[in-house]
C-alpha cells in the first residue's frame, strides 16, 4: 500500500533548485501555493492529472519563512496510472460505430445524425465525435492531407501560373467538414 503520509524526500537549499527536482523526477506540475501561514507551502500535483484522475500523487514543498534556504521536500502516495479516466473517451460501442461509419465514407455530420439514433441514450461530445473521426481517417489514410497541408496549398495556388492552369481564386478551410474551395482555370 502507498502511504498516505507526508514522506520526506529531500532537502534543498532554495525554492528553485526544489521546484525542478520536483518536476525532472517526480513528473509533477504546480498546483497551488499556501502563503498566508508560516511555512509557505508550494504544492504539485501528477502532471498526468487529466488523463489519469484517480491518480492522487502530490508533492509538496515548504519553505520557513525564518529559514528559506533549508527547505523539504515531500510526497503522499504514488503515481496511479492504471486506471485511464473512463470520461475522456466515448464507450466503446459508440467508438466501434464511428470507425464503421467513417469507413463506409459518412461525413462527421451523418455519422453524428446515425449515433444520435443508434444511442438515443447517450449524448455524444462533439470534440470527442471529431478527435476520434480524424483519428480513424488516419489511421486507414497515413498519406491524408492535413487541413492545414490544405490550407497551404490553396493559398500557394492562388495565382494560375500559365494560360489553362488550374488555380483558386477563393478558398475557406475550416475542418474537413466545413471547406469550399474554388477551382477554376484561366
Ligand atoms: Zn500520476
């Protein structure tokens, strides 16, 4: 079992020095810092909080106000990173629905229109809807464009280079749901 104490991990001579043994070694980021009381206490939490939320490792560094130079450093717990936060994906029937659609070429606004049928019940997050679209698209297509390849190219075509040569004069890229692009030939 982790303990649950306060477990002394070092000492260090200044806040800094302190703050970036923290960071190197202990994959920690800032938290919150307690100044009202003597000691200030500086506390961080596991830099892969968001992805892994039952994970409770905290670090905390104090410094006595009479004494800065001498300064703790301590840790509760250890890093829990089994457990994957359940809330950041869609569950998995939903996700298996979405690499079927997007397959079968149905666009991010028809895949959410059969979703919302299909799981009356669940609310599907449209960021999440559009991060795993585009990883599927990926993933099956490691040679697709970027929107912002896209982007690039249009705005490098904007001038017809020779007589007949296809350029666009006007051109919106949004997402790759959301995009016109003007072709036309001089
Ligand atoms: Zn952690």
């Amino acid at each position: 079992m982790p303990s649950k104490q306060w477990t002394l991990l070092y000492t260090a001579q200044s806040y800094e020095e302190a703050k970036d043994l923290a960071k190197s070694r202990f994959n920690v980021c800032q938290n919150r810092r307690s100044d009202l009381n003597d000691p200030t206490k500086y506390s961080f939490k596991c830099s892969e909080h968001r992805k892994y939320p039952l994970c409770h490792f905290q670090i905390k560094i104090i410094v006595p106000d009479n004494n800065v130079n001498s300064i703790t450093i301590m840790s509760k717990t250890e890093h829990e990173q089994n457990e994957r936060n359940a809330t950041t994906r869609l569950p998995s029937p939903i996700r298996e629905s979405i690499s079927t659609y997007g397959k079968c070429g149905l666009s991010q606004s028809q895949i959410k229109a059969s979703l919302i049928i299909n799981y009356p019940q669940s609310p599907i997050d449209q960021v999440k809807l559009s991060n795993k679209i585009v990883y599927e698209r990926r993933r099956d297509r490691p040679e697709i464009f970027s929107v912002y390849d896209l982007r690039n190219w249009c705005s490098q075509h904007q001038e017809g280079e020779r007589l007949h040569s296809t350029f666009v004069p006007f051109y919106t890229v949004d997402d790759i749901n959301n995009l016109f692009i003007f072709f036309t030939t001089k």
